[in-house]
C-alpha cells in the first residue's frame, strides 16, 4: 500500500509500505478513507522531536476490512471511526473516561494512519461504528471527531465550559477553533477566540465564538480582562503547547476558574509559587477522544455540528508533502488526505 | 498588648504593640482567646522569605470587641472564627467559593494574629459566629478550622476524595493530617498516609489512615502502586511544597486522577510535558477556608470531628520562640499559644 513517512525533519515522502497484517486476534485492519495532517504532526517536520523514517497520521476514518479471531464489536463493512489513541476500553483508566491513558494504550502514530490501510489495535475498545453512510461532508467531520473534535472537546470539558461561563481560547489552530465549537456547544454564554488571522477568525465566529481578541501578552490579558469586568475568564482552552500560549493561558483565567491544555508542550515550565498563587485547576494531556466518541458521531450524522469545514486544503494521499508545506507557513489551518484512489 | 514578631529569621520575639484600632468601617477588633503557629511561619523562620520585624500569625479565634459602623453579621461578645485570608464574600470570586483570592483579601499574615488582640478586615465577610459555647476542646478544634483544618479540607475538596477513591497524603504535618481527616469525613474508603514518624503515624490512623506508606521517592510511589493493583491514586493531597513532594504526588497519582496541593510551593518547577503526560487535574494554592468553615464549625461543635488534638504543645503567648523552635525541630506538630493572660 501507499503510506506516507517522514525520512528526516522536512523530508515527506509518499512510499510504498507492507500491507497491515492481523498481529493479535484483537487487531483489525481498516480501509483509510480519508486522512489528515495533525498540528501536531508539525512537530517532529520541524525538528523538534528526533524523527528517521517514521510512519506519520494518527487521525483516520475508514470501513473494516479484516478483523482478528477476538474481535466481537465491529464487522468488516463497518464505517468507524477511531481516537488516535488505541484503548482497550476496559481497564479502570478507561472506565474512568481517560482511555487515552489506557493501560494497554497504543499510539497509533507509531502505525501511521496516512496510508491506504491501517491495523487498528484493541479494535473492540477502539472502535465506533457509524450509523448509516455519512455524507461526504459528514465524513470529513468524522474525521476531524478522530482527533481535533475530540482534543477541543475534552479541552472544553477540562475547562468546565458550560452555560453561564465566559471561556477563552488561546491557539487558533484547528484544535483552538474546535475548542470554540465544543463550549459553543456545552452552553457557553460568551467565548473570546485569540486570533490575529482573519480566515481563522471568520472560522472561530462560525463556531460560536462571540469575541476576537487580536492581542498577545499583557496587552492580551488586559483585553480579556477587559471583557470580564477584571476577572478574567472561567474557562480558558489552551491549545498551542508553547511557554508563551501557557503563560497567557494562566495569566487570563479568573481565580477559581479552569484551564484545559491540549497544546503538546514543548519546553513549557510552571512555575509552582504561581501555579498556587493563581489558584487555577488544570487538566491537560492527551485527549481521551474514545470518550466522546460516541456523543460527536451523533452530534455529526444528525447535523448539528460541521467541524469538517476546518478542513481548508483537500489533497490526495500522495501529495500529501505540499500538505505539510501549507500547514507548515500557516497557508492551510487542516490538510485532508484522500487516501484511496 | 503583647504580640509576636519576627526580627529577623530565626529571632522571636514577644513585644508590646500598638492596640489594634477600627481602620475602615468593615474592619472589627477581636480579643484573641487563642492563636497558633503554622508550618507556613517557619519558611520565613528558617530565611526562606525576606523578612524584618514582622507581625506573626494568621490563625485565629477570638470573641468580638468592636466593630465598625458598617459591620452588621457580628456583635460585640461574639465567638468568631475567621480565615487566614480576610474576604468580603460578595464579589464574583468569593461566590465561586475561591474567598482565598477575593478580590479586595487582606493576608491575616500582614496583621499578625498571634497577639492578644487582632484588627479583623471586611469582618461581615470573613468572620463565621460560634452557636453556643466552645468548650476548651473545641475551642482548639476551632483554631484548627481558621487554616489546618480548612487547608486540608479544600485539598481533599480539590483532589475529589469521595466514596470509592483511594486517597494518598504527601506530607505529615498538620496540613497533611488534616488531609487524612478531611478525605475520611468526604468518604474516601482508603486513605494512605505517606509518614515516617511514629507519632505522625499514630495521629493519621487516629484521623483514618486505613494505610502508612514509609518509602519515599520511587519506593513511595511503587508502595502505592502496589496498594492499588498498578494504578496509583484517584486523589492525592500534596502538603509541603517542595520540589520532592509534588514529584511525589505526580507519581504516586494515577491517570486521569486529582492533586489537590497546599503546600506553600518554594522553588517548585513543573515540567509542562509531564504534566501533559500525566493527565492528571490539579488545583491548589491558598485555601477558600472560608467556603467551609460553616461546616466545619457544625462538625466540631457536634463533636463529629477533633482536628484540636494535632495541637501537641501548648504555650502561653511569651513562650513563642520555644514554640517555634519546637516545630523547626520537629519536637511538635503543631504549637497552640494561650493568647490571653
């Protein structure tokens, strides 16, 4: 099958990979039909991370192709939806609604989901089945529920968006807007989107967002400020992963309130006397998408959200290097690759 | 009156001060039946602040001497309990319940309540009225209730100990032990005290430790692992503030679980990565003691709990530099100063 790696950091190729195999009877081998470039992708392109010949893609929608002797809860011809994250869904971390924390986790960024085919680990607990046949749209807002949809969404959860709360969001990558689309619909009054870019502003408005707020840094805060009679919000996404993004995260959110962090910290450090003195609960990490799964495919097959719009660039699997060129100089917000031809 | 200040780290003194005076028609006078030192005194004690000729002391319990023209909640001859944060309780961060970050506190500390009286600021807001008459054991159990007690308390609150969890404790001064108490009291089914003090030990199980872990470090976080089938902790309490003990608490925590710190954090740095990585929620800082000291008053003049006995000293006010050298020395827990003559 085609499958893309990434050789060295910049170096994206498109080549030809060994088909999935079933490996453990808890294994399923999956049909991509559509994949995508994450932010976080972005990380190892840019050399952050030590990269050589490294499969890339964990967000992924597809139809089940082959399943392993122990797998029950999904058939071949399904159309499913997966986390980046492989669960088993059933040990007390997973319970608990932090099945990306599974004991038995699998990445599924060291399978690489920008291919034609993809083995999906614990496919049972990884798995949800879709409803009928998604629209194409449909189907482009499945795939940004693999991974974008739900990060925003357990960020917005983190945070304790919800009715009566004024939530900021710091990052106004695809993650940040669809943090604005989460507490837009976990009944958030009013929620300032940071932005300095007009598409991504227009989009963060599209979502609900009801204020752009253009500054960065004290003059950030003071704007957020501002816009809460001196308290700051009580509820702030964090969706950047920079010492920077999280300092202005902190510095917005009121005393009492909640910061939920997606951002992959790179190099960020907390201080622990401010961290008390501001008196913020924090909640981040890897988010368990598993869990929201099954609330976001029904938000989108009954059409009442469209996060698939974040989508702005549509290329096919094998120029999925331009792909990363676009979101690397900020010209595209989510790449989708069409991954079958 | 007398009063405690501290010359210099180190240097205790008892000295005669000004009679405290109604500054602002909010503030009201208490005569101070009892005061006490914190673990928080001793930072400055041991040269860890800056510090020059400082008034000591931010616990209290007293019985109203005066009160302003603007003061209505509390009488002259009342018996009062207040935070160690003076808080008016009304404005939006007060109602959140986050009164140790009102937006108008005054830091007892600033006043100094180890003193035969003390200036109470925004008296309406901060002071709660005694019903009936303390006895002397409730008396002490009250002064635990201005800041070990509620301090403990709101860890407990901030790590989520409730029925089901299991409750690890970093740390065995008052502020832990009143941890154990606090989780105990939320229903925690088990709580493990983290001590390597005989007596420590024998007050945790007192307060319902149902386990003591010894080891510290990797053999402390693999004692808890062990005790929890893998997992860690739901709920862990962190209540010393140093860089050890929140590494303590982040590794003795499971995935998706609760640290609520109170530990007066001194040259702590957390690593943004592996709090992403830990996906763990945090909340800490100066406790909202105010938020529960109606109900921890109701449980102590009920007899349904006896915080007083972390009290293993008690002095007359003049004594105080024995009293601080005492807890610098670990020969006490926690020192009661008899404040009245």
């Amino acid at each position: 099958m085609r499958g893309v790696i990434l050789q060295a950091p910049g170096d994206v190729r498109v080549v030809d990979r060994p088909d999935p195999v079933i490996e453990k009877p808890t294994d399923a081998i999956i049909r991509v039909t559509a994949a995508c470039i994450c932010g976080s992708d972005l990380w190892p392109y840019r050399g952050a991370d030590p990269v050589h010949e490294k499969p890339m893609g964990h967000e992924y929608v597809g139809v089940v192709d082959e399943i392993g002797s122990d797998v029950h809860s999904v058939a071949v011809g399904d159309v499913v939806v997966g986390s980046f994250v492989a669960s088993d869904n059933t040990c007390e971390i997973c319970e608990a609604g932090f099945q990306s924390r599974c004991i038995h986790q699998v990445m599924m960024g060291s399978i690489g989901t920008q291919a034609e085919k993809a083995r999906i680990p614990l496919a049972d607990g990884t798995l949800v089945i879709v409803p009928g046949t998604p629209t194409p749209a449909q189907a482009r807002s499945l795939l940004a529920a693999s991974d974008v949809l739900g990060t925003g969404w357990f960020a917005a959860v983190a945070a304790e968006a919800g009715p009566g709360k004024t939530v900021a969001v710091v990052g106004d990558g695809a993650v940040g807007l669809m943090g604005v689309l989460a507490a837009k619909q976990l009944g958030a009054g009013r929620i300032i989107a940071m932005s300095r870019h007009a598409d991504r502003q227009a989009l963060a408005r599209r979502f609900g967002a009801t204020d752009i707020v253009e500054e960065r840094g004290k003059a950030g805060i003071a704007a957020i400020k501002d816009l809460t009679a001196g308290y700051g919000a009580h509820s702030t996404i964090e969706a950047v992963g920079t010492q920077e993004s999280m300092a202005q995260a902190m510095g917005v959110t009121r005393a009492g309130g909640h910061i939920g962090f997606v951002g992959l910290a790179h190099d960020v450090q907390i201080d622990g006397r401010e961290l008390f003195v501001k008196t913020v609960s924090m909640l981040g990490g890897l988010a368990p998408v598993r869990r929201f799964l099954p609330e976001l495919i029904n938000l989108i097959m009954t059409d009442q959200i469209d996060p698939g719009v974040v989508f702005d660039m549509t290329l096919p699997l094998e120029e999925a290097a331009e792909g990363y060129r676009a979101m690397d100089e900020r010209r595209a917000i989510k790449v989708l690759l069409e991954t079958q031809r």
